[in-house]
C-alpha cells in the first residue's frame, strides 16, 4: 500500500470533490447512525487534521459532519449523523445510505484543530456533538497528549460512550443532567494548569453558555474553540439591498433568502459547495457597506477589514451593500 | 489590595490554584505599585533581577496558577523580556501577560554567530561586543520573545580583511 | 536579424542542465517584492528551457549538496529546530514529502508504509530503512534531520496558532542571510520584520493570510533572488563573517563573472494533511553570471534589473556594494 499524501488515489470528480463507497452502516442510537466511507479498493484516503469537516452531498444539498477517526493515514471516513426529523433533508438522506450507496464528498476541511502547544486538551460535548472531540481525543492518544473529556447525555442517548471511555478512561466525566454539568465545568474551569485549551461541540446554546462562563473565568480567546455542529439554523435576518458595481443592477435580498440564493436568482454564478458559511468557497469581494458576517470561515481581522464576505450565510449591517460583482 | 511587601530576590509562594492578577517587579521599578487589578486578587514577587533563581520561583508560582490568572511584568528590558519568554514557555499566552518595559536599561543582544546573550545599556542601533566570541556586533531592532533579546551581527565583517 | 535568432536557438540547443533547469526568475527590466504567489508543479518555460514541474526535484548537486547539508549540522547544529510541540508536524512532512518524493521519481526512490511502519528506499543513497511514524527513536539521526538528508530543500514549519502562524521548527543550512536560531518561536510578521517596505506595503502579512487559508491538498509557490558570491549555499547569519567581506572586494575581482551567482529560491508552500501545520520548503539554486550571460535575454533582464533597484533594496539584499560592477558586466558582455 503506497500512501500518497500529497495526491490522492481516489478519483475525483469534481474539483476538490472524491467519489467514496459506503462501506459500513451501524446504529449508534436510536437516532444516531454512523456511516463509513472508503474508497473502491480500500486505498489510502487523505489524512486529515483532528477535528475535520466532510462535506457530504446528496440530491441537490450538502451537509458537513466531523470526522470522527484521529485522521491518521485513514483507509476510511467515518460520520455520525444525527436524524433530523423536519431538518433540511441532509440528515434524513444520510441515516438512507446503504452499504455500497456512492457518495460525493469534499476534501477533509479543517476549522476546528487541536493547538499544537497546549499542555492539556479540556474537551467538552453535548449529544452528537461528542463526533470532532473524539477525532481531539483519538489524536491525543495517539501522540500521548493530555485530555479530558466533560460528555453531557442523556442516558442510553450518548454516541460513541464505549470509545470515549476506552480512550480517555478516567480522564471522562459522563453528566446526564444539566446540573451536575454545571458543577463540574465550574469546577474545571478553575482549575485547569497554564497552556489548557477548551474546546466545545454542541447545541449553539450550550456552547454560547460554555463560552461566556469560560470567559467570565478569565480564560483568554485564544484558548477557546468551539465548532457549530451541523443543523443550527441561522436567523432569517433583515432585508437589504445590494448593489453590483460592475454588472451595474441592484437587487433586493428579502428575509430568508440568502444573498447568494439572490444572486443565483438573477442568473449570477458564484462558486459554492457548503452554503453553510464553512467552507469558504462562495467568497464575494466587498466595494462599500459593513457586512453582517455570520461565516466559520473568515478570521477575526478579515471580518474586520470588511472587503470579503460569505455571501451564503452572511448579509449586511445597513440597509446596502455594494459587491464588485 | 497589595499584600505585604516581598524582601528583594524572594518571591513567596502564592495559594495553589491562584488566578489573579501575578505582579512581577524587577530592579527598582515602581511601575506596578497602582496597578489596578479590576478586583482580582494580586500576588506580587519582587526580583533585583531575571536570575536563575528568580526564573525558577516564577516558574513554580505559574505551575501553581490556574488559567485565568494574569501576569504583569515590569522592569528593565532584559529582565521582562526574560520572564515573560520563561511565562510563555509555561503556557501564558500574549492576551494574559502584560509587559511594562522601563524606556532606558539593559537589552540583551543576541550574538547571530555563536549565539551568545550579552547583557548591554546600549541604545539600539548602536555597537557592542559579544562576551562569547568577542565580535563587534552591531544591534538591530529585530526581536525574539523566545530568545528575549535583540539580533547582534558582525559590524565590520564586510571591511574585515 | 534571422543569423542572431539561429544562434541563440543553437546554443540553447547546447545549453548545459544546470542553465536549462534554472529557475530565472526575472520576467522584465524591473523587480519589486510582491506575493508572487502561484500554484506549484505548473512548469515554466523560460528562455533556456524550463522549471518548476515537480514538487521536489533531484538534480546534479543532490549529492554534494546534503554532504554540505550534513557538515553544516555537524558544525552547527543549531541550524536544526523543533519546538517540542512540532513533532507530529515533522512526521507529517515525513509522510508527506517521502510518498511525494517516490511518486516523481519512481526509479530512484520509493516508499510503503501499512499502519505506520514505513520502508524508505533510495538508490542514490544505496539506502534502504524502515522506521515507525511517530517513533522518534526508528530514525537513529532524529527524523528532522533525516528527512533533511533526503531532499534538497531547506525546511520551515509554521504552527497555526491565536490566528498567526508561529516558526517552531526548521532545518534551515542554505539560509540566505537569516538565522533560524534565532528566529525560532516567532511570529510571522516578526521574521519578517527586518524587510524594508513589505511592512507598509502589507505583503508579509496578505501572504500570512494566504498561507493561513491554505488546505491540505493545496500547493503554491513563488521565487525569490539575491546575489552570492561563489558557489556559497550557506550564507547564514552565523557564518557570516566569513563571507562578508567578499562583498566589499567582488566588484574589482576580474573573476566577478564566474564568482558571483544570482541565487533563486523556489519556495513551496502546502498545509500539512495531519498536523495542520504549514510547510515553507526552500529550495536554493545557483548560476553564475557567466551561465546567465549565455542566454541573451537573461543577460539584459538581469543586468537592467540590477541597474534599476532602489538602494534600499539592493542594501537589503546586501549586494549594494557590486551590484553596479555586476550590471555593467551583463549589459556590456
């Protein structure tokens, strides 16, 4: 088996995209499913950084999952997909996958890494947002790194509990309820040695609620990560006009309909693949107005600058925006 | 809010767990006597200067804080830099570390041939030479915060015969 | 007009390897910093022939150059860095740039790896060794250091971190003026500090942004020149007062032509697939002024460039001293 990291073996169709078989469909709850995906002949697949992003298409949507494995040298790519009931669809497309089903997914993306130079890893999860942390804690096993994990679920709902215990053993802490979490990350959060890096998966909520009490604690940014796991909905927004200066028309984006859903109405083509302001694709180049940006994509400063937004998530501060489109 | 003052060259333990505000003052500097803490707890060490024993007791009172805590470094030049190079090796990241350099007072020149620190008042942009290999460096503004010091090189290599 | 095109046809015909491969990096009479940024692999025609095919690439110095590879680590070895936290990102570029490696040049080396036990072969080096990734003690010389005895390049890893990209490891014997000593632990934007002009020209820090961007998978590259007197690949800052003074003599040597070099860097750029860290190969080509002369076009770019370049460049570059002499040499050959 020759791996060729830099290249990869299986055949891709699109730009940036590889075609992968299911392999293996197992259920880890009653409504948690994990999928396996590999290649025709089970060659190596592209590493990926712990806490990677897969952005599976199906019909005509795209939905990203964390990778759950470590990302080392894999054979396969393995999600956990929570069933949405009245979702976008991608949920219930991915809990219908067979084995030997063909699936095109992207490239592995990574917005939600381990920090090289932390002198212990504090993982947090709640429900399936338990999947990138296992990639940290998997990772962490494998270079002999320090973690923790706080798992907050419900009893006999939690994915993956067998392997968390495994590979962290005492280092896991299980709350079925909300109060007993209250008390061990009030706990945690003041006792954590220099160099500890936080991170969180979960419901928006609880991780808006992990963030401020880390924060209030007097932890710094640069120690926080925390990843939106898929299915949160962003808010329908205000409406907004937005000018293009060089194709010289001026379109109305309505509440609820994405500036690039208004692009694409007016017979604009703009490259995309998540539409969930992930993976950086869909990049418009702002000539004038302050963008309200609700991307994952653009760093802190390049919000700031105001000359580039996401047009699939993200819309505007005042009533108009000009793009150089 | 200060705690009773430290003799020189001793830095008392702090309570395990601390996560205040740690006030380091090194030489004769008076720079942090009003700091203002925004009511956190203080802890202040007091160093004559960044020796190896003064690094050693900062580094014991940071392996015993927790996150959370801050840490103000105040002094000359050489010194702040040496610790704050010593904190960031413990963990502390720039947004939990202050730095209050004195405007005048030693900077370390490092030697960019045989990597020796030399210790100098010298203003930058000015001359010095290395107490490792005797070389007339002359003192750049580029800076390493791991090294604490500023790049010295050879100022007469080119004229040299 | 058609008898001087013939010739020069002819004698690029004849041209030796080293100027037919040389990365020339001039494309007019004037140079300034840029980003010059560009997918990498993508072959370049110049007037002599052409570069830049392959990721990595072996050539008629291989040997000799990782022998000056390894004195130089003996000598010094502080031209080797890695900051504790960097050791998954070194057995990256080991699983990275050995396959990538193998792939370009399947007749000389190849790599297996299945789980991580991997076998390295190369027949230049009569060498044939397994070691296991992320067991430092399966490669007897460290695996920086021998994944530095493989290929050409210089190497510098960049950590992402606190949205900036930190220096924390290098193997770094062919610097161009620059101590990775030194510099190990900073930032970006601080190793780039003693640059005239990119800071207000906000180039080192777009090129931060980009590289931050950067995904697995994805490779770029750019180019960058100074002038070096002799065949000199290590002219780091500490071995600089050894050849300093040269600066100050060159202009009124008569052997100017064939000592002084135009040294090309083709620096790689590409994300780590595992650690996530950023990848800064360097690689160094150098061709003396009498091999660029040989193809006409180079001779006048390269000679009008020279003449041109504001003075704080060229003291930056620290050619100020014999860039006239040099430019006189090229445009009146």
């Amino acid at each position: 088996m020759t791996g060729t990291a830099l290249q990869n073996k299986a055949k891709p169709l699109l730009d940036g995209t590889l075609q992968l078989e299911v392999t293996s469909v197992s259920a880890q709850t009653d409504s948690i499913t994990s999928i396996t995906f590999g290649g025709a002949l089970g060659e190596l697949l592209p590493s990926y950084v712990p806490g990677s992003h897969l952005v599976v298409q199906y019909g005509t949507g795209a939905n990203a999952y964390s990778l759950t494995g470590s990302g080392s040298a894999p054979t396969e790519y393995s999600i956990s997909v929570l069933r949405i009931e009245n979702g976008a669809g991608g949920s219930l497309a991915m809990h219908a996958l067979c084995v030997g089903d063909l699936v095109q997914v992207s490239h592995p993306r990574s917005a939600f890494a381990p920090a090289a130079t932390a002198s212990h890893h504090l993982l947090i999860a709640a429900g399936i947002g338990i999947t990138p942390v296992l990639s940290h804690a998997r990772y962490a096993a494998e270079w002999g790194a320090s973690a923790s994990l706080i798992y907050v679920h419900r009893p006999g709902t939690g994915a993956h509990v067998a392997e968390a215990r495994q590979l962290l053993g005492p280092g896991l802490t299980e709350c079925l309820d909300r109060s007993s979490f209250q008390e061990v990350l009030t706990r945690q959060l003041t006792t954590q040695q220099l160099g500890t890096h936080l991170y969180v998966c979960g419901p928006n909520a609880f991780m808006d609620s992990v963030l401020k009490q880390a924060r209030d604690l007097g932890w710094p940014k640069s120690l926080l990560h925390s990843e939106a796991f898929s299915g949160a909905a962003l808010d329908d927004g205000e409406p907004f006009e937005v000018r293009l200066a060089r194709s010289k028309v001026t379109l109305n984006v309505p509440a609820g309909v994405s500036l690039l859903g208004t692009l694409e109405n007016a017979g604009l083509t703009v490259p995309n693949m998540c539409r969930k302001g992930i993976c950086g694709e869909c990049a418009v180049p702002v000539l004038r107005g302050e963008p309200l940006h609700r991307d994952l994509y653009l760093t802190d400063q390049e919000k700031d600058d105001n000359t580039t937004m996401m047009c699939c998530v993200s819309r505007s501060l005042g009533q108009e925006l000009e793009l150089d489109l | 809010m200060r705690t009773a003052s430290q003799s020189p060259a001793t830095g008392a333990g702090c309570e395990p767990g601390f996560r205040g505000v740690i006030c380091v003052s090194f030489a004769t500097t008076d720079a942090l006597q009003d700091h203002d803490t925004g009511g956190m707890p203080r802890h202040d060490l007091r160093f004559a200067a960044a020796t190896p024993e003064a690094i050693a007791n900062l580094r014991s009172v940071l392996g015993h804080s927790r996150v959370g805590v801050r840490v103000v470094l105040a002094g000359p030049p050489a010194d702040v830099h040496a610790a704050a190079s010593v904190a960031a090796e413990c963990g502390l990241v720039d947004e939990e570390m202050t730095l209050v350099c004195d405007e005048v007072g030693p900077r370390v020149i490092f030697c960019g041939h045989c990597h020796t620190s030399t210790t100098t008042d010298h203003p930058i942009g000015t001359n010095v030479d290395c107490q490792g290999c005797g070389t007339t460096l002359i003192f750049t503004d580029h800076f390493s915060r791991r090294v604490g010091g500023y790049l010295g090189f050879s100022a007469h290599a080119e004229e040299a015969a | 007009m058609s008898t001087v095109i013939n010739e020069a046809v002819r004698d690029a015909d004849v041209l030796p390897e080293r100027i037919k491969h040389f990365p020339f990096p001039f494309s007019g009479d004037i140079y300034r910093y840029s980003a010059n940024v560009e997918p990498s692999r993508k072959e370049v025609s110049t007037e002599a022939g052409a570069w830049g095919g392959r990721l990595l690439h072996i050539d008629e110095h291989y040997l000799a150059e990782l022998k000056d590879r390894d004195e130089v680590l003996e000598r010094d070895p502080s031209r080797l860095q890695v900051l504790p936290h960097m050791r998954p990102a070194v057995w990256d570029a080991i699983c990275t740039l050995l396959p990538a490696l193998a792939e370009e040049y399947p007749d000389t080396v190849s790599f297996t790896r299945e789980g991580d036990l991997c076998r390295w072969r190369n027949s230049l080096q009569n060498l044939d060794v397994e070691f296991t990734v992320g067991d430092d003690s399966s490669l007897p010389m460290g695996p920086l250091r021998f994944l530095g005895s493989q290929i050409q390049d210089d190497l510098v890893f960049l950590d992402h971190r606190q949205d900036a990209l930190w220096l924390d490891a290098g193997v770094v014997t062919f610097a161009a003026d620059w101590s990775v000593g030194f510099d190990v632990g900073m930032k970006f934007l601080e190793v780039h500090h003693p640059v005239p002009r990119v800071k207000e020209e906000k180039i080192v820090s777009r090129a931060e942004q980009f590289l931050m961007r950067l995904q697995p998978g994805e490779q770029y590259r750019r180019t960058n020149w100074t002038l070096t007197i002799d065949r000199r690949l290590d002219t780091s800052t500490e071995t600089y007062p050894n050849w300093a003074h040269d600066r100050m003599t060159i202009a009124d040597d008569p052997a100017l032509p064939d000592r002084l070099h135009l040294r090309v860097e083709i620096q790689h750029m590409i994300r780590l697939p595992h650690s996530g860290a950023v990848l800064f190969m360097i690689r160094s080509y150098l061709l003396p002024l009498r091999d660029i002369a040989r193809v006409p076009v180079w001779r006048q770019n390269m000679g009008r460039v020279l003449a041109e370049l504001p003075d704080d460049m060229a003291e930056y570059k620290g050619i100020i001293h014999y860039r006239k002499a040099a430019s006189d040499w090229l445009l009146s050959a």
